[in-house]
C-alpha cells in the first residue's frame, strides 16, 4: 500500500472498529446530525425486534426492562437507579422539577439563560404570567458568563435551569459553579443533558447537579418517547413533591371493601415504591426501555470518553475549515462536545447545496450545526466541506 492509499484508507475509516456497518444510515446518505437524531443502531434494531416478537408471543418482559434502562443510565451518568425517573422527554423532565417545586405559585425567581433549551424557556415564560420572575442571562460571545450568571442567583431564587451543553452550539455550563451559587442562597440546579449523555462523560453526583434529564433519541442512540429523570435521593418528596399520581408510584395494591376481598384496614391498602417512582404515574415504554437499555449498555461498552475523543478528532477539522467557506463559527473553541455550529448568509441556498450532495446536517434560523457520530468517517467529513464549498 503506497502513502496516498493509506491516507485514503485512514479518512475512510469510522470512528471506531465496525461502528458504520452497524448503522444502516450510512448506507443511504452523508449523516452528520447526530445531535439533532441518532439514527438506530442495528444492534438496538434487534433489541427492538426481540422485545415485539416476545410481546406477539405473550411474555411481558416490560417491567424488566425498565429496570435494566434505569440501571444503565444510572451507572452512565455516576448515581444510584434509584434516582432516575422513566419519562417521555427531556421536557416533561423539566415540567416535574418546575410543578414538584412549586414554581406554578408564580413566587420567587428561576435563573435561565438564552442559550437553554427553548422548550425550557417557554415553560417559564408560561410561568412567568402567574408572577414568576424569569431572569434570562443574555449571551456574550455565543457563551453564558457564569460570573454573571450566579451573581443573578438570590435568596429568592427557586431554580437554576440550564442546558448544560447547548443544542445552538455546544456551550457548556460551569455546572459546579452554579449549584455551590444555587446552593448557597438555598435553591436547587436542574440541567437539560440531552447534549451530552451519551457522547461527553458525565458524572451528575460530582457535579453537584440536583436534577437532570434527557431523551434517548439523540447522543443516547434510543427512540423518541422515551427519557430519563435524575432527582438526587436527598430531595425525593421532601423537596421535589410528587405533582401527578397514579399507579406507578406503589406495589402491592389490595382491595379490601369487595365481598371477599382480604380483611385489611380501610377500602385498600397498598405500599409506596418510592425512589425514582414516587414521579411515575401511569405506563412507560417498554420498546423505549429495550432500545435504551441495549444503546446505552452499548456506549458504556465502547466508553463515552473514547467516543468524546474520536467525535473530537472529526469535530476539529469541521470546526477549522468550515469557517473559511465563508460560515463563521458560534461554537466556543473549547467546547468538548461533538459539536460545531455556524452563522449562515442564505440558509436556502446551503441546504440545497447540502441536499444534493446528500449530505445531512441541521439548517434553522440562521445557523447550521453539525454533531458527528459514531459511525461517521473524515471522508464524511470532507465531503461535507465539498458541499459548502
């Protein structure tokens, strides 16, 4: 093999060993928004396919499925199983921090800012009409001055909310320096981590964050529908109060008013779950949970720092070069996230030239981002740049 094929061979390579045969999107186009979707792996595919053939079969394996995706994003993420919630999304995440908190009684003060998720930003605008005080730090630079942010932080203060890698452009928060502000004047810090469970290490207990959440259908390579909640243990019901019921949030449920029925006290008795059930109130996804459980068993198999190194490697050429086809780059050069954001002048004219490379990345408003997985090859990467140019 001469030099010139050797280097061919080295760009054409994926990430990492067999990762773009087990993704079948990589037959079809030029995938380079993972932060916007990750496609399914093959191997989370047949998880999925084993779960339904099960089902037709008339076995109920759910229940156990959700406790292996809860273990396994527990062990992803540093803390106990016993502190994740199921949920359906990273918002409804946010809406039990918000409800469980008392926010809905329009007393005190959440501090944000504007590069946390919209979704975030709309529930507390939405908050803000019952006499919330919202206070949104403003971007400088395409970053958040934590200075500024924990000054923003008083005694009045409910909530600090932030997304700690941002979906405009991969910013990440001093999430330490904004729960010792939070803890000190006694509020509590929520972090969206879509943007980086899955793809940048992250330890919830070493950062001191009170609550997190995400969806699976991003970084953590699962379906939409399905997501995690942390609330740390110390605050379980006596600081986050449960805001919605239902029979999710107990065991060993008996009827005693029936004819019949077990003697007991009262009509029924039943028994707490506790734990991250206390704010579970009806069914979760139990083809969520299968597609989470094998995903995520999956990334811990591979380890999220080798594939924060091996995103980075393509991250920093695209970072580099893009720039200097004419799209200036919002993304802080030290961003340890896979991915790499810019200003577009005309965002038609851009994704029509991408679509006909058949090369996909996000275009909205006027910015583009580009988020690398797994699967992806620097060959990915410089017909990516071909296309812009």
């Amino acid at each position: 093999m001469n030099r010139r094929s050797l280097l061919a061979g080295l760009a054409a390579a994926p990430m990492l060993p067999a990762a773009r045969d087990e993704f079948a999107v990589t037959a079809n186009k030029t995938f380079l928004n993972a932060a916007g979707y990750y496609p399914l792996g093959r191997h989370v595919q047949t998880a999925a396919e084993r779960y339904l053939a099960q089902a037709a079969s008339g076995v109920d394996s759910g229940e156990k499925l959700l406790d292996s995706a809860r273990a396994e994003f527990a062990m992803l993420t540093g803390v106990k199983a016993s502190e994740i919630t199921l949920i359906q999304s990273t918002m409804a995440g946010e809406n039990i921090v918000a409800a469980g908190l008392g926010l809905h009684s329009g007393k005190g003060n959440v501090v944000t800012d504007e590069l946390h998720y919209h979704g975030g930003l709309h529930l507390y605008e939405s908050l803000a009409k019952a006499g919330l005080e919202v206070r949104i730090i403003k971007q400088r630079d395409w970053r958040i001055d934590t200075g500024e942010f924990t000054r923003a932080i008083g005694k009045d203060t409910k909530l600090a909310a932030i997304t700690l890698v941002s979906n405009i452009n991969g910013y990440e928060h001093d999430a330490r320096r904004i729960a010792e502000a939070a803890h000190r004047n006694g509020a509590f810090l929520y972090a969206d981590v879509i943007q980086c469970a899955g793809c940048v290490p992250l330890n919830l207990r070493e950062l001191d964050i009170d609550f997190a959440a995400a969806s699976t259908y991003k970084w953590l390579m699962g379906l939409r529908g399905f997501g995690f909640l942390y609330v740390r243990s110390e605050l379980q019901g006596r600081v986050l109060r449960p805001a919605q019921f239902g029979d999710r949030q107990y065991d060993d449920f008996e009827y005693h008013m029936f004819p019949g029925a077990v003697p007991g006290e009262g009509r029924w008795s039943k028994h707490a779950a506790g734990g991250g059930r206390t704010y579970e109130t009806g069914n979760v996804s139990a083809i969520g949970a299968a597609c989470a459980a094998e995903s995520i068993r999956h990334i811990r198999s591979i380890g999220v720092a080798k594939i924060q190194a091996e995103a980075l490697k393509l991250v920093d050429r695209i970072r580099k070069e893009v720039p200097k086809l004419g799209y200036p780059s919002i993304t802080p050069p030290e961003s340890k996230a896979p991915i790499a954001a810019f200003l577009v002048k005309d965002a038609a004219a851009t994704r029509e030239k991408l679509r006909k490379a058949n090369v996909d990345v996000k275009i909205k408003w006027n910015q583009m981002r580009v988020s690398p997985g797994i699967f992806n090859t620097m060959e990915d990467v410089e017909r990516l740049l071909r296309a812009l140019a």
